[in-house]
C-alpha cells in the first residue's frame, strides 16, 4: 500500500517510538489523502496517527 512504510517487526532490533510515529504518519497521510491537513483538519489528523502508532505499537508487543 505505501512503499515508505518499513517493516518494523524485526526480532534482533525492536522499532523505535520515532519508526512507529513515522509509519502512522505515512499510513494517515496515505488513508486521508493529505500530505498536509488543512488547520481545521490538524487535530483529527493528529489524533488518527497518535491512534494508528498506539495500535502499531500493541501489534508489535503482541506478535514480538
């Protein structure tokens, strides 16, 4: 779907904080639409990707 997003699930070297936020904010960009989100867009925008990380980061921990 997004070819920038890495995997993040490695074994020998857990993803950090910084490549989880970074692939919820790949993966919100991709699903909205926007690069950017307009001011009155930012807090959803924002609130999706603290969303997306915190699931990711659930996922992570579970399948580890």
């Amino acid at each position: 779907m997004c070819r920038s997003i890495k995997t993040l699930r490695r074994e020998s070297d857990p993803a950090s904080e910084e490549e989880i936020r970074a692939a919820a904010l790949q993966f919100v960009r991709k699903v909205s639409g926007f690069r950017q989100p307009s001011k009155k867009n930012a807090d959803a925008f924002e609130a999706a990707i603290d969303e997306v990380a915190a699931a990711s980061r659930r996922l992570l921990e579970s399948v580890g």
